[in-house]
C-alpha cells in the first residue's frame, strides 16, 4: 500500500513557520535552505522543488519516492501568493479546502470533503510511489493518524513560538516512531526519517 510521508523542515523546537504563517523559505524567512540543503534535495528529492526551482536547477529527474502531492489551503496559499497555481505540475497535485472553490489550474483538484477519506483513497491505488503531504499544520493535525512516514528536515534554529508541526487538528495519540535513515548535512540541517511502527505507543 501507499504510504503519506509528511516530508517538512522545522526547527529545533518543533516549529514549521513563523507565527503570521508566512513562507518559511522565502528570503529572510525561518527555514531558508542553504546550498547543502537545496543540493541534497536535487539529489534524494527532487520531486519535493517547485517547478521555477527544478526548471532554474535544471532538474528534471521525476524522483524516486513521490507522484502525488497533498496540503491544505494556507500551504497552497503561499504558492498563489507567488503567481504559482501549479507549484508541483511534475506531481498529481491534492489541495483540500472549503473555501478555494473552482481550481484555479486545471493540474489541481480541490477537495471539499474529509481529507482523511481521500487519503485513504490514495493509500488504496495500486501501483504508483508515495504521496507527499507537503502541509501545512492544520491538515498534518487531521491526517496524524495516517501518516505513515515522517521525514523531518530538522533546522539548526529555534523559534521561540510559531506554527506547530501538527495543527490543533491533532488529537492527543502519543505514537512511536522507528528511525530508518538519518543524513547531517555540512550546514547543520539533519535530515531524519521515521516509520511509524504499527500499534505502537511510546516506551515508558
């Protein structure tokens, strides 16, 4: 079956944007990736780059672990703000939002009913690689449960406050994850991957 990988950068504290919400990696923002970062992206992601960032990297490798990508409305807002409503044309694009309405690009689907039930739906296809829940806090907090994967590219940097990596969506469920791989670029950004181990609950 297909697993949800939630694949996010957050800080040292658990901190995926600043308060306001606004784009983590633009200039001057919380997260900006530095070139290690952006370059091992290229290399085990490349599929996770915005489209103007694959076509200005001269990326063009469709990637190995994703063809589908989901996120909430904030998340896709950001891309819209940039003039992009496509920002993943590479990828079987999900946006979930009440509110959106008609799509505003014919590569998007906007879905008005239970994220949980279309993920699942997702989940069930046969065939194809993962799907990329790119976020944002809110729909993480909805579909906690059916993540599958968790791939945290942990910044060297802490926030204070901001927005959590699960939104208020997120019911109290402690789980416990096994760690499967870890990269610690040059610049301090650890990538970490955990699965989720099926039934478990944290040892005490």
């Amino acid at each position: 079956m297909r697993k949800l990988v939630h694949l996010v950068a957050a800080t040292l504290d658990g901190f995926i944007a600043a308060p306001d919400a606004s784009d983590p990696s633009a200039p001057g923002g919380l997260l900006v990736p530095t070139p290690d970062y952006v370059a091992h992206l290229v290399a085990t992601y490349p599929e996770t780059l915005p489209g103007p960032a694959r076509a200005a990297l001269g990326v063009e490798a469709e990637g190995t672990h994703f063809d589908t990508v989901v996120e909430g409305r904030g998340s896709y807002d950001i891309g819209l703000a940039a003039g992009l409503t496509d920002a993943y044309p590479h990828l079987r694009h999900v946006v979930f939002s009440r509110t959106l309405g008609e799509s505003p690009d014919p590569g998007v689907r906007v879905v008005a009913g239970d994220p949980v039930a279309t993920v699942r739906e997702l989940k069930r296809e046969e065939g194809g690689k993962d799907i990329w829940l790119v976020g944002g806090a809110t729909l993480a907090g909805v579909l906690y449960d059916e993540i599958d994967r968790l791939v945290l590219k942990l910044n060297p940097v802490t926030a204070g406050t901001g927005i959590p990596l699960f939104g208020a969506g997120a019911a109290f469920r402690p789980a416990a994850w096994r760690l499967t791989d870890h990269t610690v670029l040059a610049g301090g950004t650890a990538f970490l991957t955990y699965d989720r181990v099926p039934g478990g609950e944290p040892s005490a």
